[in-house]
C-alpha cells in the first residue's frame, strides 16, 4: 500500500515564541506492508498544548525534548486503517502520541482503543484526555480541596482551568476563575457557572483581584505563574496549598520567580509542582468519573478546532495569543 505522509518536523529551537521556520511541512510518500502485531494509524485529531513549547528547548525536563528532524511529538486521535493486532481491529479510534503527522505505524502499545458512542471522540483529548486527568488529580490530590473551600485558578477558560473549576464545583468549593477578556470571563461565569471570573487584562484588575480574595484563598491552582503568581501569594490563608501546574506566561522566555515567598512561611502554606504522569496508573479512575459528571450535564466540555495540518504553527500560537476558549485542537 502506498501512503502519502504529511509530517511536521522541528527544524530549529526558537528563542522566544515558535516562528514559521521553527517547523518544516513535508510529503514523505512510502510503501507499506503490515508486520505482525503492527497497526496503521490515520491521525484525525491533534492534540495542542501547552507543554509542546517547553518539548522545544534542549535539556532536562520531565520528558526528553523533541529532536531536530524529528516529527513534532503530539498526543493524537486517529482511525485504523489496517490492522494485524488482535487487539485491533479496521474502524477502531485510538488515541496515543501519534505526532503532528497523517499517518502513523505503531505495534498498539501505546494506543488506547476509545469505545464509546455517548461522548465525542474529541473529548478524549481534552476533558478526558491530559487536561482532564491533570485537572482532576491536581485539584483533588494536589490541591486536596475540601468542601466550603475558596479556589482560584488562572488560565480559566483553557483546557486544564476550565476543568479545574468545575470539578471544585460539584466538591462545594467556591470557585474563582481569572482568564482573558471579557467574553472568556463571561463565559466562565455564566457558561462554566464559576462564582466569579476576572478579566486580567482589564486595567483594573488587581484592585479587582484584591477585594474578590480579601477573606483569603485555601487553593491557588496555578497555571500561568510570573506577576499573577507573585500576587496571589498575598492573598492565600493559612494552610492553603498553591498547585505548580504550569506557567504559560514564562513559556517563551527566562522564567522569572515570585518575590513573595514568604508568604508560605507565614502562612504555614504548599507551593508544591505536579506532572500529570505520576497519576497515568489511576486515569481509568478518573475516566469514569469525569465522563459520569459529563454524560449527568454536571460538566461541560469545549474543545476549539481549527482544521489543516498546513495551518499548525499559526493554530499552535493562539495558545499563547488567547484566540481560543476551551481545549485546542487541530482536525487533520
Ligand atoms: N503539570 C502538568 O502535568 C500539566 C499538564 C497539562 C497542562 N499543564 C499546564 O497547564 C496550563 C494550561 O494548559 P492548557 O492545556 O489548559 O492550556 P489552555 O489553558 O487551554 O491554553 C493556554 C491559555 O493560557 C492563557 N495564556 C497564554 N499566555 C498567557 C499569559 N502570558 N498570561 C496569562 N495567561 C496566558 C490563554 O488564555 P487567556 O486568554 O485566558 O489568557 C490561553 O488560552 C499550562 O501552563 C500547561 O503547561 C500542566
């Protein structure tokens, strides 16, 4: 069988935001005939986060960096096409890290078959994909939250935020979310049904963020980190817990700290950083609970979708300019 391939494949690690030439868009035709437990994978749906920026640069993290040449890494949702696994079969949706490719041969042992007709298969990468288990475990397990509790989390309207506060809703907590703009604070507050939502990009906004946290903050469920983190170190309680998932603000640049660190000692408070992969033995669990509060409308899930495989680096920078509500996704 003769495939036609389009990769994308890193070219060079940029300083500062990804650029065009950051990538290369190739058509790598190739002849293919199945071995024995092998499957061909045709990618629908490509997973864009957050984390890919940081899978740019050269050196240690908690997972090795993407090389030159290679195609860029991506949690995916794709179809067989063929199959000679018995765990397979033709027809059968898979999500895995497929990569921001159309095709993909794989011995199925990092591929998840998804069997379900009740929810989009979309919301397998978001709300019951990456953003959702890290969702779930960081604000239950990390930021161990407990009913009556006030929780605010950044990056509100995103894929991970918008999960965040919605599950530390049904727990009873009250949730106050910060996102950008107006219509991404409206729609968390009237949409998602967060207590509140601030709009960070208004002039007034810490004058705002002051008054909404004067009685104090059990959770900061961090996503963005930089001058917001710093702020909301003023305003946690005693014992409260600060939850290091991300720090979108200092993706694209040398990180900067917060200067009101003692705020912890005070406070006798956490700020303690999680990977959503410690928890990959436990996801089954969360499945299932996260798709039971989707499936009795306790939950609502969004995922954006913007189409072509050509389009991937500008579709890829709205992460960072904010023009997407919910979980990015490119359909291939
Ligand atoms: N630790 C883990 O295991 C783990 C796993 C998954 C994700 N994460 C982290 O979780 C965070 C959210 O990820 P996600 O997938 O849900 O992304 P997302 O929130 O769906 O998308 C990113 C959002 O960040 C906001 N943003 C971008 N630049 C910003 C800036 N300079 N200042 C403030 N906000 C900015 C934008 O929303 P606005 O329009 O509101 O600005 C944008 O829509 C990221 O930091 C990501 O790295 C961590």
């Amino acid at each position: 069988m003769e495939i036609n391939n389009r990769t994308v494949r890193l070219l060079e690690r940029p300083i500062g935001l990804p650029k065009k030439n950051t990538w290369s868009l190739n058509q790598e035709n190739f002849d293919l005939e199945l071995k024995e437990n092998q499957i061909l994978i045709k990618n629908e749906f490509i997973s864009l986060d957050p984390a890919m920026r940081g899978w740019l640069n050269r050196g240690k993290s908690y997972i090795s960096p993407v090389n030159l040449g290679d195609v860029m890494r991506a949690g995916t949702i794709g179809k067989i096409i063929e199959s000679k696994n018995k765990n397979f079969n033709n027809g059968n949706y898979v999500s895995g890290w497929g990569g921001v490719q159309d095709y993909i041969v794989s011995d199925g042992k990092d591929f998840t078959r998804i069997d379900d007709n009740k929810v989009k298969k979309e919301t397998y990468l978001g709300a019951l994909g990456v953003p959702g288990m890290t969702a779930y475990f960081g604000i239950l397990k990390e930021g161990n939250i407990k009913k009556g509790e006030t929780v605010v989390v950044s990056a509100a309207a995103g894929a991970v935020g918008s999960i965040v506060g919605q599950i530390a809703k049904i727990k009873g907590c009250k949730v106050i979310g910060i996102a950008g703009g107006k219509d991404k604070s409206d729609y968390v507050k009237n949409t998602l049904k967060f207590d509140e939502c601030l709009d960070y990009k208004k002039e007034n906004f810490f004058n705002d963020l002051m008054s909404i946290c004067k009685k104090g903050v059990d959770v900061y469920f961090d996503n963005v980190g930089g001058e917001l983190l710093d702020r909301m170190m003023l305003f946690i309680s005693k014992g409260a817990r600060i939850v290091i998932c991300g720090a979108i603000s200092q993706y694209n640049q040398k990180p900067k700290g917060p200067n009101n660190y003692l705020s912890l000692l005070v406070n006798r408070a956490t700020m303690k950083g999680m990977v959503v992969f410690d928890y990959a033995k436990d996801y089954d669990k969360a499945i299932i609970e996260i798709r039971k509060w989707i499936l009795e409308g306790k939950l609502l899930t969004k995922e954006d979708i913007y189409h072509g495989i050509e389009n991937f680096h500008d579709v890829f920078l709205k992460l960072f300019n904010g023009e997407k509500i919910g979980k990015l996704i490119l359909k291939i």
